[in-house]
C-alpha cells in the first residue's frame, strides 16, 4: 500500500474510530475530541436575557464553606453544573481551572455537583484543581433549571444571564475575558 495523505487520513480515523469501541479509551477519546471542538460560548442577546427570580439558595461546601446564593447578589457570577463522569464536563475543566485562578477574587464561582465526596476528592487532587464545589441543599432558583450538564451561566451585577450554555466550552477564550471585565467595571 502507498502512503498518500487520503491513506494517512484513513488510516487516522479507522484509529480513532476503534479507540471509541475500546471501553477503557471511550471516555479519553470523549474528552480529547471534546475540547478540539469546544468554542467560546456565546453572548445572549439583550431582548432574550432572563434575570434570576430569587437569590435564595443553600448550598453546602464541599471542599469550601457552606453558603447561601444571596451573598452573591450585586455581583458577577459564574455557575457550573457538572459532575466527575460527565466526559464533557471534564473536558471544559482546564479552561474554567483557568478561569477561576485568574478571576476567583472578582467573581463569585460556584460548581454545583451532585456527586459523593470520595469521587469528589479523587478528581480534584488527580486532576490538581482547586475550584470551590458545592452541592444544593434547596431548589435551584429559576432559571437554572437544565437537566443537561455541563450546564453554565454568567451573571452579570444585576442578575441578568450575559452567558447560558449548556454542553462543553472554551471558558478561557479572550470573548469571556472581555466579557468579564466589561461586567466588573460596570
């Protein structure tokens, strides 16, 4: 057989396609072609914005203290459902990472999860992270409603949703950083 670029090609994508039919490189590979194909998020337009309904909200610290969503009120914030089997809440992972090294003083960050503290542990010290993590001790306040995860929203001082984004993103992009500075010097 010759070597040209469609045999190449070919020869990738037979790979790729057996590696997905491999149990133990199905998750990786999830992950891998996830993030090549995660993009900024986009902006939701001024006419279509929803406002939070209430800013009433318990949730219990898991590697953080306890809190209630109220503090949050008159600030940006950023909120991530997600959880430690999601392929595609792990793939978006190292960019929100970013994210909250470099804003976590400015915006208020919460990951809200339903899984159990021994997987918790297991991947935050695995993949070295440090965000605060918190699971719900009352209902969700409206609009944050998604059964999808990940499932992301940016809150702009006023409670407005700037960003509502359900499935992987680029949460790193320069579009969010402007994003975010621009909600911090209103």
């Amino acid at each position: 057989m010759k070597f040209n670029k469609k045999n190449i090609s070919n020869v990738i994508f037979a790979i790729i396609l057996v590696l997905f039919f491999i149990p133990n490189t199905r998750g990786m590979m999830q992950i891998f072609l996830t993030r090549i194909f995660s993009f900024s998020p986009g902006i939701v337009k001024v006419e279509e914005r929803t406002q939070v309904a209430s800013y009433d909200w318990k949730l219990h610290g898991v590697n953080t203290e306890s809190t209630n969503f109220n503090i949050a009120k008159g600030k940006v914030v950023l909120i991530n459902y997600w959880a430690t089997w999601c392929p595609p809440c792990i793939a978006e992972m190292p960019s929100l990472q970013k994210l909250y090294n470099d804003y976590k003083d400015k915006v208020v960050f919460l990951f809200v999860t339903t899984d159990d503290d021994p997987e918790l542990n297991k991947f935050m010290k695995n993949k070295n992270y440090s965000y605060p993590i918190y699971r719900s001790l009352s209902e969700h306040p409206k609009p944050f409603v998604s059964k999808t995860i990940p499932a992301t929203y940016l809150l702009d001082k006023k409670g407005n949703i700037i960003i509502d984004k359900v499935g992987a993103a680029d949460w790193n992009s320069t579009k969010v950083r402007e994003t975010i500075d621009n909600l911090l010097a209103e």
